[in-house]
C-alpha cells in the first residue's frame, strides 16, 4: 500500500482544516514517510509558508491511500 504526506493546514480566519496532499512524493510504508518528515520538516514547513502565506498553523501527517482519498472526497465535497 502506498503512503502520502498530508500537510493538516488551518488558514487564517477559518474554523475547518484544509489538507494539503503531497502527491509528488509516494511512500511503501508509514516508517519511511515519517522518516522523510523527521528529515526535512523545516524545508517542508517553508515551502507551505510560501506557497500558502496566510497559513496560521500546520501539521505534517503521513497517510495510508485509502485515508487520502478519503480526505480528497471530503475536500471534494465542503467545496460544493
């Protein structure tokens, strides 16, 4: 099973979390993706502050795909 990193964003002046999927880069399990975040979540961190600057907090996350498509569909549905 594949593995993504997932960025949990909350936005100024919003109440509900926006998730941001990594697509880019794919993991064979939930070990290396951790390992991924732990060696570089600052360089991570940056660039979400720069692509997103009105981001007020951050989680970096690492899901399996079923949870990832469950996020997208959620997503998916709160924009309708």
């Amino acid at each position: 099973m594949s593995w993504y990193l997932v960025a949990v964003v909350m936005f100024a002046g919003s109440i509900v979390p926006d998730f941001k999927i990594n697509t880019a880069v794919k993991f064979h399990n939930e070990i290396s993706c951790m390992e991924y975040v732990d060696l570089y979540e600052e360089q991570l961190r940056g660039g979400l502050n720069r692509a997103f600057s009105t981001i007020e907090s951050s989680e970096l996350i690492c899901v399996d795909q079923k949870t990832a498509e469950r996020m997208q569909g959620e997503m998916i549905r709160r924009t309708k």
